[in-house]
C-alpha cells in the first residue's frame, strides 16, 4: 500500500485553481503503474499541500512555485479574493511561500 500525498496535494490545488488538469495529470501517472499496486488516498494529515505539487510540471502552463504557493495559502485560509475556504496555516515561511 503506498501513500498518497500527490493526490491529496493536486486535489487542493484543483479547487484552489478552480481547474484539474495537474489532477488529471497525475492521476494518468498513477493509472498507468501496475495493477498490483493499492494506494491510501485521503484529504489531509501533516503533510503540506504544496509539497506534493509537481513544480516541474506546472512551469510548462507559466506556473511559478513561491508565487503558487503563496497563492494556495492565501486561497485555501479565504484570503484570496472570491475564495470561499476557512483554512488555517501554521508553521508558514512568508518568504518561501511553504507552510502546513
């Protein structure tokens, strides 16, 4: 059984970007490993939702990591205009934009 983190990390940032092709993405990745595989899904634990974001990938649609991540905390506290989240952050670094 393996644990999941990109999933939970690329289905916040489906909400919080109000799109889903790095969901769409990674959940191809996932589709093509073998069968014998079981993975743990969830939505939250201690691990940061920026983290498990594929930076790499997300640069080729213009997406800048400190920046995105500044965005998310902002989107996902309701601090970001239009945002409809009630989160709340702890152990943020404003200067990295990397929090849990």
């Amino acid at each position: 059984m393996l644990y999941n983190v990109t999933t939970m990390a690329a289905t916040w940032n489906a909400v919080a970007a109000r799109g889903v092709r790095l969901l769409w993405a990674q959940m191809d990745i996932v589709n093509r490993l073998s069968k014998e595989y079981v993975f743990l899904n969830y939505l939250r634990c201690h691990d940061d939702i920026d983290r498990g974001l594929d930076y790499l990938w997300l640069m080729q649609f213009g997406i800048e990591e400190v920046s995105h991540k500044k965005y998310l905390n902002a989107f996902l506290t309701g601090q970001y205009p239009g945002s409809f989240a009630r989160g709340e952050l702890y152990n943020s670094d404003p200067v990295s934009g990397e929090t849990k």
